[in-house]
C-alpha cells in the first residue's frame, strides 16, 4: 500500500439481474415494490444486510420471521467472515466463503414467503 492508496480485496455482484432471478423471493421481501429510496446497489452482500434488516426490524408475520431467522443469521455469519476474509486479504478463503453464502441464500430462498 501506497502512503495515499489503500489495496482492497472486494465482493462484488458482477450481475445483479440474474441474482434477482435467482433468488426473487429473497429480493421482493428484502426490497418491496413500494420501498422508498430505492437503493443503488442490490448484490447478495446487500442483499444479506437487507433481509437482516428486514427479518429483526421489519412488519414480517411472526411464522415468516420464525422461519427464517436462524438462515438469515447463518448467512450474516457467512458475509461477516467473508468481510473478514477480504480485510485479510486471503482470497481462497474468501472465496470458499462466498459460496456457502450462496448456498446459504439459496436455503432461505426456499423458505421466503412468496410475494
């Protein structure tokens, strides 16, 4: 690292259309239609933040709630590692990591209520 440049190692959803589509159910509960500001951008790694936000603080049913819970704080384990990962600047880890969160993503998504 440079005195004025800093070196990241990051995350990024590369294409964040076909995330929607693949975890649609996810994203309509983490970002309702009617949600305003719209946020800029909407990659697994926001989405995990937003279905955290969304199961703890928002209007869910209590069984949805229930239900999905224990999957969202699985998968802000895994994002938080995987933060960690990246701040340490160990890519296979990183990387190891970011597909349990998929996995993970894809557990909750069959557990999201449908819109």
């Amino acid at each position: 690292m440079g005195k004025y440049l800093q070196i990241r190692v990051t995350a990024t959803t590369y294409d964040e259309v076909a995330a929607e589509d693949r975890y649609s159910r996810l994203y309509a509960l983490a970002w309702p239609v009617a949600a305003t500001p719209p946020v800029e951008h909407r990659g697994l790694l926001e989405l995990t933040q937003a279905l955290d936000d969304r199961v703890r603080l928002g209007d869910l049913p209590g069984t949805d709630r229930q239900a999905l819970l224990p999957g969202v704080e699985k998968a802000m384990a895994l994002k938080a590692s995987l933060e960690a990962a990246l701040g340490d600047r160990d890519p296979k880890s990183a990387d190891s990591l970011s597909y349990a969160l998929e996995d993970a993503l894809g557990e909750l998504e069959k557990l999201a209520p449908k819109p």
